[in-house]
C-alpha cells in the first residue's frame, strides 16, 4: 500500500464524522462500514474537504449526512451518474459512492453496469444487506430465492444478482467483497479500492438487524478468501461464479485503461448554467 | 492466537488505539440510545466514554504524547475488532441496562485477556511491567461492573421481541 507510514496520523475518525447522529437501528451493519471509511479516509490522510460521497436512497445511502466530507443525497438508483459528473468535473477530488443492494442493483442496475463500462476513477461501496431495509424489509435483487418474507411468501423463486461477477463483466477495474463486522478489513479494502486507479467496487456484506435478524450469524458465515487476487478476469469470472458469497476479500485487481477526459468547467459559472436551463 | 508485542513503543501504540476505539463505540453507542429515546443507556455509555477517555490520557501521559499509529488492519488484536469495543452488530434497540453492562463487562475482561497474553509472551520487562499493570486495572473495572450488573435483575430470555413491528425511519 503506497503510503509513508506517519509517525502519528493527521487525521483521525472525529475528523470525518460529522455531528447529525445515525438514526440507523442499533446494530445495524451499516455502523461498522462507516467506521470502516473513516479509517480507511484517515489511513489515506485526505482532507475532508478533497472527498466527496456521493448516494442514492436507502439507510446505507444516508451516508452523507453522517460524514464531514462533502456529499450528496442523491436521487434513488442514481449516485453513480452524479459520482461521474462530479468527477469529471473536479478530477482531483475522491470520490465515493455509497449505496445498498436495493439502490445500485434494483432501480440502479442500469447505472451500475455502465458506472463499471465507464471504468471512472472511483469508487462504490455497496452495503448489502439482502433487503430494502428503509422501506421495511422488502426482498431486493440478492435475496435469497427462497427468503420467506410477508411480501413474498415463500421467497420469490429468483436467482440473486451475482453483483461481483456482473461488475467484472461490465468492466469494473477493482472487486472487492467485506464485512461491516470487520471494520478494519473493510478498510483495507476501501484503502485499496481508492488507490486503484479506475472504477472500484467494493461489496459489504452490512446485516439488516431488523428486517433480516438471521444476518447476525454473518459474522460465523463469512470466510476470508484463501488466494490471491489475480488480474486475470477469467481466472476471477471463475472465482466469482464458483463462490459462495461469502468469501470476503479482493477478488480482481485490473489495468483496464480508465476514462479520464475532463469536463471543461472554466466557462460555465453557476449563472450561465442556470439560464442555460431556463431555456 | 498469543500477542508478541516485542517494544514499548508497539505496545503503547497497541494500548492507545484499544482505548480510543472504546471511547469511539462508546460515543457511538451513547448517540444511538439517544436517537432511540434511551437516556439512561445513552448515560451509561457516555460514562464508560469518560472513563476509557481517562485511558487514552493515561497511555498518552506514558508515552510523551500520542503514539505512532499502525494501519488498522495492522494491530494484532484477537478478534476483527479491538477488545474493548462491544463489536458491531451487538447494539439492539431493546437494549436494557442489563444487556448494557454485559456487554460492557465482556470488553472489560477481553481487555484484560489481551494485556494478560500480552504479559505472558513479552521477552521485554518494561512491556511485561506495563502490560501487566494495564490488566490489573482491567480486571479492577470488571470487578466493579459484576457489582453495578448485580443491581439490575436479569431479563426475560427474550427481551428483544417486540410486538409491534419497527416503525418506519422516514
Ligand atoms: C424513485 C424511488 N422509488 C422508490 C423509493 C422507495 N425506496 C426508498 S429506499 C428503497 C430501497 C433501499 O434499499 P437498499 O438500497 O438496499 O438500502 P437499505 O435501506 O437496505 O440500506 C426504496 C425502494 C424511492 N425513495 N424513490
Ligand atoms: S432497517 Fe435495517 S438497514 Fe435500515 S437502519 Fe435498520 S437495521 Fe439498518
Ligand atoms: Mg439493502
């Protein structure tokens, strides 16, 4: 990991959390990925005011507010085309996308997908927690097929979306899979998801203590990968689709070339643009 | 897994985040009771904030000022987390002042494990010393919390049911 090893860090968790108070339930996984990015900000030393997390809608997407950085709450499904605005607009910011199941894989899959085929410098952290859990506990795209829920009695008989092997399809340059129980691990990934050059995904397994209480157990279910990562998509397509999804590590480091043409923003100050669309 | 925390520097570098990161949940864990309308546990944790606080002047004042931090991923702690923070994922928002303190308990005495093995594979007398000093005061806060746990009655095996479902957050 390329970074001189301070003697004492500049900065520190207080430095990146900002004073509205989660109301996420007590428990809930989303707590530890949160930990998990401010150490991983902290380990990179970035000043709050170079990040900006950018997210749809969800209890996971609620991020933002939660955080020093600069954010964005943004339209359900949709950070990732205002994340590539953004970053093409202030190349020298980072930007991070965060995101649940139910926002980047459901009303977002489109975005998902081609944020992947864009290959834009940046990074989306998807909790997944096999659940809408703002909108109480509905099944989303990697619910199990056969979870029993009041809405879908007896699961809903579908295959759950192999989120991981989609992004490697699509051209995601970095895959990543943690879990929200191990702060520190998913740092690690985060610290190396940013670095990466190009567009990075990293997967948290984040449990829904409320609408998914059997998630708990995550903890004896996860399992860290037992081989390294490789940058060869096959050899991580075949990984990816022979896992059980609960094999938690970086499955795929690529050097796909990454989009880095920049939007011109010189002449556009706030004014023009606004009666640019007043037309 | 056994601790070979070999120099001073290390340990106080070891001691210190484990200290600051209760603190961390703590706090964290205070803001959730208050958000969840529990005040008294909000106060409980506030407290224990305080008093880990005290920790983290403590290992500062040994160490001449702040030690040298590791990556996170770099600390050599037992479990995926450091052992004083009640681990994510425990909190409930039916929590009661029992279920709290046990949990606060059980930081309390895996501190105490981790600066006890610690002691026990240290070839450095001065790491051996401090750690064994840092255990002692653990097991002293350990013995104070069966005493203030023993003051709340036990709850029904399954506190956390709630007959009428969560309401939504929006
Ligand atoms: C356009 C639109 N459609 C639907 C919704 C309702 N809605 C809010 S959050 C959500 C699902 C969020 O699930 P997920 O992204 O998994 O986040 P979680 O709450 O589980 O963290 C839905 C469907 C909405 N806010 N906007
Ligand atoms: S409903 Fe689920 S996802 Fe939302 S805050 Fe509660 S535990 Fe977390
Ligand atoms: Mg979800």
């Amino acid at each position: 990991m390329n970074k001189a090893e301070p003697l004492v860090s500049r900065y520190s968790h207080e430095d990146y959390k900002s004073t509205v108070k989660p109301i996420w339930c007590p428990g809930c996984g989303h707590f530890g990925v949160e930990t998990s990015l401010f150490r991983a900000l902290a380990y990179l030393e970035l000043p709050p005011e170079q990040v900006a997390i950018i997210s749809g809608i969800g209890c996971s997407s609620r991020i933002p507010a939660y955080t020093q950085c600069y954010g964005f709450h943004g339209v359900h499904g949709r950070a990732p085309a205002v994340a590539t605005g953004l970053k093409l607009a202030r190349p020298e910011l980072t930007v991070i996308v965060t995101s649940g199941d139910g926002d980047a894989f459901s009303i977002g899959g489109n975005h998902f997908i081609h944020a992947c085929r864009r290959n834009v410098d940046m990074t989306l952290l998807v909790m997944d927690n096999e659940v809408y859990g703002m909108t109480k506990g509905q099944p989303s795209p990697t619910s199990p097929a056969d979870w029993d829920s009041k809405i879908a009695p007896g699961g809903t008989g579908f295959s759950p979306f192999a989120s991981l092997a989609v992004a490697l399809a699509s051209g995601a340059n970095f895959i990543a899979r943690g879990f929200s129980g191990d702060p520190n691990g998913v740092a690690r990934l985060l610290v190396e998801a940013i670095q990466h050059p190009g567009f990075s995904f990293v997967q948290v397994l984040s449990p829904c203590v409320t609408y998914r209480p059997e998630e708990r157990f995550w903890k004896k279910t996860v399992h860290p990968s037992s081989v390294e990562s490789t940058n060869d998509p096959a050899v991580a397509g075949h990984r990816l689709l022979s896992d059980d999804g609960f094999t938690t590590g970086v499955f795929y480091v690529g050097n796909r070339p990454c989009y880095s043409a920049t939007v011109d923003t010189s002449n556009h100050d706030l004014r023009a643009i606004e009666e640019d669309l007043a037309l | 897994m056994n601790q070979t925390i070999s120099t001073l520097d290390a340990f106080l570098a070891h001691a210190h985040e484990l200290e600051r990161e209760a603190v961390e949940r703590y706090e964290d864990l205070a803001g959730q009771m208050e958000v969840h309308n529990k005040p008294e546990l909000a106060e409980l944790f506030r407290k224990m904030a305080a008093i880990e606080q005290q920790h983290v002047d403590k290992v500062e004042g040994l160490a001449g000022g702040e030690p040298r931090t590791l990556a996170p991923w770099d600390y050599q702690w037992q479990d995926p987390e450091s052992p004083e923070s009640i681990p994510v994922g425990q909190g409930h928002y039916r929590m009661n002042p029992y279920q709290a303190l046990s949990l606060v308990l059980a930081c309390e005495e895996r501190a105490e494990a981790f600066f006890a093995n610690v002691a026990e594979n240290a070839d450095d007398p001065a790491v051996r010393e401090s750690a064994l000093q840092f255990a002692a005061e653990e097991r002293e806060h350990a013995e104070l919390l069966k005493v203030w746990l023993a003051r709340y009655p036990e709850p029904k095996a399954e506190w956390w049911q709630d007959l009428d479902d969560p309401v939504s957050q929006e």
